[in-house]
C-alpha cells in the first residue's frame, strides 16, 4: 500500500533500500551498524556440555561417536562406565559456581566490548529454555537456568554489547540426518528446528551480533538464511543495531552477509575492503575447556596483543576466546591473559577503539611497526623496541605542525625528519619498568600527511 511504501521511504538511510528482500545482493548492500567497527575487541565463550568431558575439544562427540577415534575410545573406557552415553554428560554440566556479574566484571576489565556466546554449538544443547529443544536445554537439564538469559542481564548492566553464537546444524539430530539423506532436498530440521530457534533468540534476549557457524554442509537455501535475514533487517526488534557474521550456507563465508569471518583465525595479507573479525582461542588447541590443556598451549600476552594490533591495523575486530569449565568457572591463566589486555588497553586504547585504519597499515619493509588513524592523528604501534631507543617511521609525511608523543606518557618526544623519507623518534631513556606498557608502545602523531 501507498502508507508502507512512505512509511519504508522515511526510514530508509542513503543508499540503503526501505525494505531488504531475501537475496544476497539487497541483504548485502545493508550498512554495517557502525558499533561494531567501532568496538575492535570482544570476548568469545564456548561453553557447553563439551565442557563436561572437557577433553580434547568441543568437539568431543564426534571425535568419539562421528569419527569413531581411537584415543577418544580409550578415553572413554578408561574413565567412564560401559554404556555412558554423550547424553549422560548432561545432567554433569551444573554450572554451579556461574556468577553471570562475576563474568561480567571479567569481560570489562579486559576492555571488551562485546562478548559472543555460545547458545547452542553443533552438540544441538541450547544454552536457553528452547521449546524446541526438549531436555537437551539448560533449564531441564544440568544447570536448569537460562545461560543465555542470565549472561545478557549482567553484561547490559555494563553496557557490553552481547553477541549469540549459533550453530545452524546438529552433529546428530535425526530430523539433520534425515535431509542430509535426502541431500537436502528437505528442510524438516530447518522448518522445525533451526529457524524456531533463531527467531526464538532473536525475539527473546534482542541480541546486538549472531554469529553464526554449522553452516558449511549445505547451501543457503537449504538453511533458509536469506529469508531470517530479510526478516531480521526489517521487522525483528533488532533490526537497527544487529550485526552478523558470513556463515550462512556453503561459499556464504567471506562473499555474504554481515562482517566476514572467513576461516577461523583468518589474518588478510592486506587491508581487506569488507569489514571483518578474526576470531582465536586463548588456547591455542580447543575452543572448550579442556583439562588436558598445557601452560605452553595458551597464547601468551605478546602474542595476544600483537594479533590485536595487527587485525586492528588491518580494519579487523579481534574476537578472542575462553572456554570456561562445566563449574562456569574461568580458569585463572584465561582470567590474568584477558587482564592483560585490559590493562594495556587502559593505555592504548585511544589507538584502537573507534579508529581506523591508516593509508599504511605495516611499514615497510618492517613486522613490527602497525599504524592505525583516527581523524588527522596517527598511531604508530611498534612491537620492538628499536636499538639505540631511536624509532625510525618512513610512511608519516612531517610538516611545520608536526607533534610526536607516546601513549601513557607526557612530555613531547624529540624528532628529526629523515633527509630522504620519514621521521626519526628519539624514545623516552627509560628503565623498562617505568614504560607505560610492557610492548606494544603506541607513539602519537599530529600534524603529519
Ligand atoms: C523460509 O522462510 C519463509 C519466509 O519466512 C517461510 O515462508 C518458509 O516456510 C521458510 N522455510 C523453512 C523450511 O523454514
Ligand atoms: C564452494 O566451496 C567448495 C569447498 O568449500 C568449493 O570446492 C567450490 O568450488 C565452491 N563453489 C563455488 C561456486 O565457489
Ligand atoms: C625494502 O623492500 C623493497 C621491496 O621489497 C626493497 O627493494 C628494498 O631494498 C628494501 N629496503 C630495505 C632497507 O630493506
């Protein structure tokens, strides 16, 4: 009618249509809710009944029962009575000791500003009461608590954006299995499964990001994402401020939908011309908790804050991961890693939330030295200190206004322009201990092209 077509026009941005239809090419063309870009660092959690066994991996089920592995067998027999089934880890994920505000306090602390967390992973448990997930849920199940529910609380109480993780297909659903025998020419799990679900989370918890995964088995169309999607864009009550990722079907990843993700722990060569997220794990080898997990598995906070600054450079948000355990406990080594980051952030973070990236992202010639801009100003993060505490910069282009400082300290620092191209920076003769930050020193400079 003649009202919603104006109705659709006044709302409609510049360039954006008034309504998405369910294609690629008009869901594509949304803007990209400028909070996200913005926001540069968030917290991953998966967590899960695959932190009951909290071996290996989350994905413990398959590797037992999918793939039928060997050590995974062994496993088994040697620490579990004959018979015990994946569905008997369930009522073992008690989330005793979760303390929603405890996690929150956590996830500020280390400067996020978004967290995504798992509501259901390929294992099928949803980590909220779904209606269609009948006692494979949290809250007849295990911690017989909304997870999902309760997390969002404490994290709005922060202002910290809130992202659900869902994974599109179950390992072992037998409505999954039954298309995927019928080459899914069906869609009975997504008619009576997947999409309940989504439009569930969407109009219960008002997520700002859906991360979704399980998408690689089947095209698009099989998954019916085009059409959750137009939804999403245009009537659900997220519609404004909602964010997604890339994996919404087979060839989806990296070429539609929201931000890319491309593959797990995806670094460009470049600076990429779509807006996108590397996603990793504080420990190197799973996702989910896992006891076996070594000191020498978890990255360490060099590594942490290299990869930050790097993906950031790069115009990428950086996504990292704990996994807690079935208690809903954060183990310390994750706690002082995420810790670490937020206190350097306390100094740094001038150069990475909300800025963008520079004409020159890596210098050349160099590994270490990262820019990133925020208006006229730029920020050159170098990952070593330079020999001789002279910081040589060949990008930045001095003039008469030129100002250099470093992030964390006071006073100017002194330069000389460089006979053929840059600037050199005499840095501060200072112990280590009296820098502002460990590595990653930020130096500041105004009035350069
Ligand atoms: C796909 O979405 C459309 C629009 O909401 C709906 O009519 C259709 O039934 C959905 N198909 C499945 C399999 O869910
Ligand atoms: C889709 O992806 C598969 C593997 O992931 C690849 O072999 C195939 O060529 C891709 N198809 C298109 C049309 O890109
Ligand atoms: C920097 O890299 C360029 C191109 O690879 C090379 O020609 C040049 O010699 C390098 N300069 C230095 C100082 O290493």
């Amino acid at each position: 009618s003649l009202l919603v077509l104006l109705v659709g026009a006044a709302q409609s941005g510049p360039g954006a249509p008034s309504r998405y239809t369910p294609d690629w090419p008009s869901l594509d063309s949304r803007p990209l809710p400028a909070w996200f870009d913005e926001a540069k660092f968030g917290v991953f959690v998966h967590w899960g009944v695959f932190s009951v066994p909290a071996w290996g991996s989350e994905w413990f089920w398959w590797h037992w029962q999918g793939e039928g592995l060997p050590a995974y067998q062994l496993f088994m027999r040697d620490n579990y009575p004959p018979g015990f089934s994946y569905g008997d880890f369930g009522p073992q994920f008690t989330a005793r000791f979760f303390h929603p505000h405890e996690w929150a306090q956590l996830f500020q602390a280390a400067g996020a500003k978004y967290v995504v967390f798992t509501t259901k992973h390929h294992e099928g448990f949803t980590n909220w009461p779904s209606p269609v997930s009948w006692n494979w849920n949290s809250k007849d199940v295990g911690p017989h608590r909304d997870l999902v529910g309760e997390l969002g609380a404490a994290l709005r109480k922060r202002n910290i954006r809130y992202g659900l993780y869902h994974s599109l297909l179950e390992w072992f659903h037998p409505l999954y299995l039954l298309d995927k025998k019928n080459n899914f020419k069906t869609q009975h799990f997504v008619s009576s499964k997947t999409m309940p679900e989504l439009y569930d989370l969407v109009n219960s918890y008002k997520p700002d990001l859906i991360w979704s995964d399980g998408e690689w088995e089947c095209p698009y169309t099989y998954w019916n994402s085009t059409y959750f999607l137009s939804w999403l864009y245009n009537d659900s009550p997220v519609k404004d401020e909602v964010v997604v990722n890339d994996r919404w079907g087979k060839n989806c990843s990296c070429h539609h939908g929201g931000y890319y993700n491309c593959q797990d722990k995806f670094v460009p060569g470049s600076l990429p011309d779509h807006k996108w997220e590397m996603c990793t794990s504080l420990d190197k080898g799973s996702w989910g908790y896992r006891r076996d997990m070594n000191v020498a598995d978890v990255l360490s906070e060099s590594e942490v804050i290299s990869e930050l600054v790097q993906t950031v450079s790069l115009g990428g948000n950086y996504l990292l991961n704990v996994g807690p355990t079935k208690d809903g406990l954060i183990a310390p080594i994750f706690q002082e890693r995420l810790l670490a980051v937020g206190k350097w952030l306390q100094v740094s973070g001038e150069a990475i939330y909300a800025s963008r990236p520079w004409r020159v992202q890596r210098e050349k010639n160099e590994t270490s030295v990262w820019y990133t801009s925020k208006d006229s100003t730029v920020y050159a993060i170098f990952l070593q200190w330079p020999e001789h505490e002279v910081l040589y910069l060949k990008s930045p282009i001095t003039t008469s206004t030129t100002r250099v400082t470093m992030l964390g300290l006071k006073e100017d620092l002194k330069w000389s322009k460089d006979p053929n191209e840059g600037l050199h920076i005499s840095l501060p003769q200072l112990p280590s201990s009296a820098l502002p930050v460990k590595f990653a020193w930020t130096v500041k400079l105004a009035g350069v092209g």
